[in-house]
C-alpha cells in the first residue's frame, strides 16, 4: 500500500511494521478499551486501508472508506500534545474528504474526553473548542471480573453454570486445544461460513441483509488474524467434539490488569458449547496474563448480543465515543 500525503502531512500505510510504534504510544496511556491495541485495528483493517501518522507527538491512527477519512483511535499522546494534534486531524481530513461531515474520530475513551474538556493549553481550550465539535455515546465495552467469569458463583451465574454441566454430561469426549494458526486454519474457516450461515436461517430478511454487510468484514478479519497471528502475539484455544472443531477463540492483553477476548465462534447447534469455551477461555487469561479483569468488547449495537454480555454481570461497563465537527 502507498503512502497518502495530505495537506503536507504523510501518512504511513498501517501494516505490520507499526507495531511497534503504536505500542510505543499505547504504553504511555491508561486504557483498557479493547480497541487501544495494535491488533485491534489491524485485524478489523484486513478488508480496509488504513494509515498513520506522528503529529504533534501523537500517534494517529487513520482510515479510508470510500475515499473519506475518518479516525479509528484518538490521538494518542500525551494530554498536553492531544487536543492540538486533533485539531490537525480534523484539518486532514477535511482536506482529504468531500465534505467536512465525514470527518470524526471514533472510540474515545472518557478520559480523553475529560481531558480534552479540562485542557489548559495556551490558545483555545477543548471548552472552547466544544462549540465547533459534538461528543456523541457510542457503544460501551463489558468488562468482567475474571475470577467471575472462572467460578460462576452465586445465583446470577446459575443457568450459565447449568448450561456448562450439561455440555459436559452431553460431550464427553469433548477436549480443548491451544489455537495453532496453521494447524487449525481450515476448521476454524469452516466453522466461520457454518455459524454465519446458521445465524441467517433464524433472522428477519432485512436483519440478514445488514448482517451480512457486516460479516464480510469479520471474515477477513478473521483471516488476517490466522495469517498473522504469531506476529500479533495472541493466544486462543479450540474445541473438539467427536473429532469436529466446533469452537474457536482468541484474545490479547490490553494493559497491565486487563485481557481482551477479540473473537470467539461456536457451532449454535452444540448447547452449551459457548458457555464453556468463554469460561476456560477466561481461565487461560488469567494464567497467562494475571489478568484481574476480561474485556469481551461492546455489542455492535446488537440487542441479543447485549444481553448475552449483560447476563454475565460485567463489573463495569466502559462508555466510547466519537467526536464530530459541528
């Protein structure tokens, strides 16, 4: 991919040799969104183009639909540097777009938020800076205790530990792997295309039509993940039932304290499968990281998925927002 020049601005293609930049920056901050890893955005790029940028010592992170700019993170630098090199974001992109109503930054965390409100730069403060742009809620990422999600005590948690008792009793012959991308690569594109096919069958035609806008993306994602995922530095297990893969997932650190569970698919027609999975999954986090929390990622604005991350009672629920010009 070439680089893009804007306004006297270069901005670098965003492949895997910006790893470690990105990670430079990220480890200065205090995050636990699990769209702040380097990962993150490079495996939900696979069908997209994206770009980078160090402007006023802020790495900033880019993407091209259809000829528009927008951005997938903040700035990211320190408070200082941040709401200056936003300004000059937005100036990119107007540069770059059709109209200046393409132009927002997705995923902000609230802190950022904060801190660009409480800026005290010399010249214009994010407060004053507010009466030419609009903060708008998104979507929320669920985070969980992981000792929760591993012992399932207490009466909130009780379908869910029925549900795994019962797979257990049903599958004996269950057994769980550690993802290998090479060895597992085709059974996990398999069992993709079946659960994308088996969601179809039970939605509304004008849902099936929008969700199947959205599923060509995760199975690229998906595939980029398998290709390079030595490179990424993810772990994942799978699941085997009579010799079948029927389920698969991955995930990553966040910070310190926080793991992140990127994807996760099931067969739908294996009861309890899903719920057994997530808990040795949660496991393996925590043994590997020493994570205190997990972070399953927000809901898409899917209601079922809502509830499904809801009936697991997150220990909070961390808000995202995006900035627009006004």
């Amino acid at each position: 991919m070439a680089k893009l020049t804007v306004n006297k601005h270069t901005l670098k293609p965003f492949g895997l040799d910006a790893k470690p930049v990105i990670e430079k920056y990220l480890a200065k901050l205090d995050v636990d969104i699990s769209d702040y890893t380097f990962a993150a955005n490079y495996i939900w790029l696979a069908n997209s183009s994206g770009f980078y940028a160090i402007i006023n010592k802020c790495f900033c992170l880019f993407v091209m639909t259809g000829g528009e700019l927008t951005m997938l993170l903040p700035p990211l630098g320190k408070k200082k540097h941040v709401t200056e090199a936003m300004v000059r974001c937005f100036d990119i992109m107007n540069k770059n777009n059709s109209s200046r109503y393409y132009a927002r930054i997705d995923y902000v965390q609230a802190s950022m938020i904060e801190a660009f409100v409480q800026s005290t730069d010399e010249g214009e403060s994010m407060f004053e800076m507010l009466e030419h742009y609009i903060v708008e809620k998104k979507l929320v990422d669920y985070v969980y205790e992981a000792d929760n999600l591993i012992e399932l005590r207490g009466n909130s948690y009780h379908t869910k530990r029925t549900e795994i008792n019962k797979f257990i009793k049903s599958y004996a012959d269950h057994r769980i792997e550690v993802l290998d991308s090479v060895k597992h690569h085709d059974e996990i594109m398999h069992l993709f295309n079946k659960w994308v096919s088996d969601r179809v069958k039970y939605m509304p035609k004008e849902e099936a039509e929008l969700f199947l806008d959205g599923i060509h993306q995760e199975r690229h994602a998906v595939k980029r993940m398998l290709k390079h995922y030595e490179e990424l530095q993810l772990i994942g297990l799978v699941i085997y039932i009579d010799g079948e893969l029927k389920g698969f997932t991955a995930g990553e650190r966040i910070s310190a304290d926080t793991a992140a569970v990127i994807i996760e698919k099931t067969d739908f027609e294996v009861m309890g499968c899903a719920q057994f999975i997530f808990r040795a999954f949660s496991k393996m986090l925590k043994e590997h990281y020493g994570s205190t929390y997990i972070n399953v990622g927000d809901d898409m604005g899917f209601e079922n998925l809502r509830k499904v991350k809801m009936s697991y009672r997150p220990f909070k629920l961390v808000a995202k927002y995006t900035i627009y010009q006004k």
